[in-house]
C-alpha cells in the first residue's frame, strides 16, 4: 500500500513539474513570423510624381515605396525564396533600350541632364531574377527655361 502511494505521489509530482515547466517557443510565438512565399501578399509599389521645386530646376526627383517587397542589392536564382521577399526597381526613361537597376531602398530616383519637353519614367519592381511584379509610369514636362525664369530684362 506504501508502494502505491508513494508511486502515486510521484507521477503527481513529475504531471506537477511537467506543467509548470514553460511553455514551448511555438506555443507562445502563435505561427511562424515569416511566411512562405506562396502566403505572402503581392508586392505593390508606390510611386509620387517629380517634385516640383526641383522639377522646376530641370531634376527629376522621384520618391518611391514598395509593399510586401524589400528593396536591396540581392540577385540570383538562389534569393527568389526568401522571405520576407526582396526585390529591386528597373528604371527607364524615354523609352530608352536600356534600364537601371536601382537597389537602394533609401534613395529616390534622381534624374538630371534631361531636356526640356515631356518625359516619361517607367518604375518596375523585380525580384533577384529580374522577373518584372508591378510597374508604374509617371510623365512630366522639364520647363524650358527660357520661358520659365525671369530673363533679367528691364521692366517699363
């Protein structure tokens, strides 16, 4: 009869010690913090129009944001899986042959050496493997300055 009470006493005793050991990462944490690809939602980027003051000047800055996307100096084949997805902007302008990777998540988009008239930039957001996800374009004018600015002449 001892033996059995004392058995009894220790199972509760260990059952006592087992819950209130603390509890698991995952049973704390919920679910994972980080989402495979398939679940993530799509990237999307925001794009502003050239700021004025600037523009004005004949620069082109353009500000940018993405969604669901991080900007960074990544590219391969072996990055398309990461999570939180990573990416990097194509940026052309005019129609060129040719686009930039921009890979800075921090920076606009600054523009110079333009001539006056209309213009166009095209913003594309890719991931490493160049892939195009989402595109914006946004048209200008560059002012010509010989009709924007005061030519100095005397006034009557």
């Amino acid at each position: 009869m001892k033996t059995i009470l004392l058995s009894a006493l220790l199972l509760a005793g260990l059952g006592f010690r087992a819950a209130a050991q603390p509890p698991a990462a995952g049973q704390t944490r919920g679910s994972e913090s980080v989402l495979p690809l398939k679940s993530e939602p799509p990237a999307k980027l925001i794009v502003d129009e050239p700021l004025p003051g600037p523009l004005a000047q004949g620069k082109v800055i353009i500000q940018y944001r993405t969604e669901n996307l991080r900007i960074v100096p990544v590219f391969g084949e072996a990055t398309l899986d990461v999570s939180p997805r990573i990416g990097h902007l194509h940026v052309r302008v005019d129609d060129a042959p040719w686009v930039w990777a921009h890979a800075s998540n921090d920076q606009p988009l600054i523009i110079v050496g333009l001539p006056p008239g209309p213009h166009k930039v095209s913003v594309q957001i890719a991931d490493p493997n160049h892939t195009i996800l989402a595109g914006k374009v946004v048209a200008f004018t560059i002012p010509d300055p010989k009709h924007t600015a005061d030519s100095g002449h005397d006034r009557h």
